[in-house]
C-alpha cells in the first residue's frame, strides 16, 4: 500500500520456479532467464519507453544486476532504468554465507534429489525462521503461506536447480558487481544488520568500500534477512526517502 501511494503503477512478480508461477523440470533455471522475463513482462505490459524504479531483495538482487548490466550496456531488449534499490542479498560472494541445507542442496547431486522429496513443512519453517530476527519471527499462518507458495506446482522440487544461482553468482562476478561499480543510476541499499547470510559488519564494509557512490540505510540491529517482512515500516520510509532524494 505505501508503494500504491507514491508511485503511478506498482508491479509485483513470482520469478519462475517461485511462488505461483511455473516450476518446470527438468530446467536449467538461471539469473539470465530470468531478466529476459523481467523484460518481457515490462514489454507485454506497454512500458518499455517508460524509466523504471527497480526495487529488488535476495535473488531478485542478482536478477537486478543483469538488468543494470543489460540497460548500461544498450542490450537489446532492456528496459529503462530510472533507479536501483536492493536489499539483503549475496551481491558479493565473498562476504555470502548460504544455509548448510543450501550448500548440500545446490552440489548434492543424488542426495539433493532426496532431500527435496522429504522436505516438509517442520523443517522448512525451522530453516527459514534461522533467517529472521528473534523479534521478527514470521506467525504460524505466515509459514504456512510461504510453504503453500512453495509446494505449488510442486515447487519444493526444484529448489536444487534453482539454488543454482549461488554458483552463478561466482561465475559472474565481474559482470554483476561490475555493473553496480560502473552505473550512473542513482543506487541504494536497504539492510538488516542481523542477516546470517551477508552477515555484519563484513558485508557493509565491502559495500561501501566498492560502491561508494550508494547510498545506504541499515535497519535496526535486530532485523535480519528479510527487511521488508521484518520491518515494513522501516523499510518502506528508508526506500521513499531514497527516492525522493533524487
């Protein structure tokens, strides 16, 4: 609602292989697939000419570094860019540290294909709730949401494939950080200090060394991996603050 409220249009998607959208396998799922989605989308909705207010958290901040990359380099196909906004995610690989299930899941081969066929709703609300902060903790109805989410269109399957986006992260290093090294685009961070997954201070330090010209907004201490559930509030006034600054 506070996004309704300042902006003209406001679009929300499930990349695929999340939330309500397809979950196809075998599929090599990939961050590049996934900004030619995004711009798709964007396309199929009329407004490519128009400049776009990006704002990205997790997964969705790599997706966003290959639509930076894509925009600044005049690739066909990219959309307008008008500002970057990202949120608790692995932007540097050095300085992410994935869950253990994660490691196990993305190079476990056979036993990933286990795994998934077993995960129920016990171990995943016991996994994601190490990622909240202890005063922050999803509602019981909360979990269930997310594991609906999940288990649709037998989504819990493919989380191994999808987990590959950690190596990817790797891979591409140079291109993704790169293009937040090299951008004219007005750019801003919105983290939660407590993340066990871009932990502090490491995380920060590096950030504000290698992107300077960021803006940045660090939440309270007790707020961890996901911001904007942890703290809405919080999170929305840093993000409008950024925007009207420019």
């Amino acid at each position: 609602e506070g996004l309704t409220q300042r902006f003209h249009r406001v679009i929300a998607l499930d990349f695929v292989g999340f939330g309500f959208s397809d979950k196809p396998r075998p599929h090599r799922y990939s961050i590049f697939e996934q900004a030619s989605i995004v711009e798709g989308l964007v396309r199929h909705l009329g407004l490519r000419h128009q400049r776009i207010n990006l704002l990205s958290h997790d997964y969705g901040d790599t997706v966003a570094q290959e639509l930076l990359h894509r925009y600044e380099h005049n690739k066909t196909g990219s959309i307008l860019i008008n500002s970057l906004c990202l949120s608790n995610g692995g932007i540097f690989p050095e300085t992410h540290y994935p869950r253990f299930i994660q490691k196990i899941l993305k190079d476990g081969g056979l036993l990933s294909l286990v795994i998934t066929r077993l995960m129920n709703f016990f171990f995943f609300s016991r996994g994601l709730g190490a990622v909240f902060g202890p005063y922050t903790q999803p509602s019981q109805a909360e979990y269930w949401d997310m594991w609906t989410a999940v288990r649709t269109n037998d989504g819990n399957l493919v989380v191994d494939s999808i987990l590959q986006y950690i190596n990817q992260r790797k891979k591409h290093r140079d291109r993704w950080v790169g293009a937040l090294m090299s951008t004219s685009v007005p750019l801003h961070l919105i983290y939660g200090p407590l993340d066990p997954v871009n932990p502090h201070p490491e995380f920060l330090q590096l950030y504000r060394k290698v992107l300077p010209m960021s803006t940045v907004s660090v939440l309270d201490d007790h707020i961890s991996h996901y911001p904007q559930l942890e703290d809405p509030t919080g999170f929305l006034n840093a993000y409008l603050n950024f925007i009207n600054s420019f």
